[in-house]
C-alpha cells in the first residue's frame, strides 16, 4: 500500500480511537458496580467480569491511540511503523471488542445480515451497559473492515522475512 493511504489510514484510525477512548472513558467515570446493580440487579460477578474486560478495551483503545499520534506527528513518515501500528490496533482493540478474551460477551456473526447489533451477552446486563456498547458497533466494524488488510498481509510480509 502506498505511503498517503498508510497515512490516511492512521489519521482516520487515530480519530476513531479518540472517540472510542472518550466514550469509553467517560462511561466507566460515572458508572460503579452499585450503579450497575440499582440500575438492574443481576450477577454481580458478570457484571465485574464487563467493566473489567470495558476497561482492558479502554487501555488497548488508549495505547493505540497513542501509537497513532506518535506516528502521524513522526517526520518522515514511516509506512512500516504505521502498517506494525494498525497490525496491532487490529489484534488488540478490534479484535478484544468482537471476542473479548475474557468471553464476557461474543459476536454473533449472522446478526451482520440482519442488520441488528452482532454482540450478544452472555447474561442480562442495564441498560447503560447495551447502548455503550451498541453506541460503539456501528465504528467497531467500520474499522474492523478496513484493517483487516493488516490482518493478513502484515502476518505474510513477517513470515516471509524471517
């Protein structure tokens, strides 16, 4: 890929994560287990288990998102460090969010067809808790789609180096 797409690539990867983060951030500032539990009393344990995978995302969304804006300020430009960047965006942040590690949720791929939100949880969760997630889809799959070029051709050229 040549160095302007790389380049748009990070800015727009850059923006995302900067929403992400601030959504992400601003949720877990104002939202406590108690909170959680007055909203819809439920499994105290899968509820610990979301906040605690919501705020693994935040951190991956956080370092990525400094990684962006160390490589878009970065004179020259450097194509590799940015297609290593958004190789690890990809496997950290897109791919924690549809199939976190710690299964407190999961993607149901055939709802992609339907039109309808493809993350389902395991438990009944608030409210607060689906439209932050629902909120954040929609720019999840957007990018997903656009990395997944990262996904494989950064795997090969790796592979074909060593």
């Amino acid at each position: 890929m040549g160095n302007k797409i790389v380049e748009t690539q990070i800015k727009e990867v850059k923006d995302f994560l900067g929403q992400t983060v601030s959504s992400l951030e601003d949720f877990l500032n104002t939202t406590t287990l108690e909170s959680l539990e007055a909203e819809e009393s439920g499994n105290d344990e899968y509820y610990k288990r979301v906040l605690s995978t919501i705020r693994k995302l935040t951190v991956y969304c956080e370092e990525g998102l400094d990684a962006c804006q160390v490589i878009d300020k970065a004179q020259p430009f450097s194509k590799a460090a940015a297609e290593k960047t958004l190789y690890r965006i990809y496997n950290h942040c897109i791919e924690e969010f549809f199939s976190p590690k710690s299964d407190a949720w999961y993607e149901d791929s055939r709802s992609a067809y339907t039109g309808k939100n493809s993350i389902k949880f395991r438990e009944g969760i608030p409210m607060s808790l689906r439209k932050l997630v629902a909120s954040l889809e929609a720019d999840f799959q957007k990018i997903r789609e656009e990395l997944e070029y990262y996904e494989t051709d950064y795997r090969t050229k790796m592979l074909h180096s060593k």
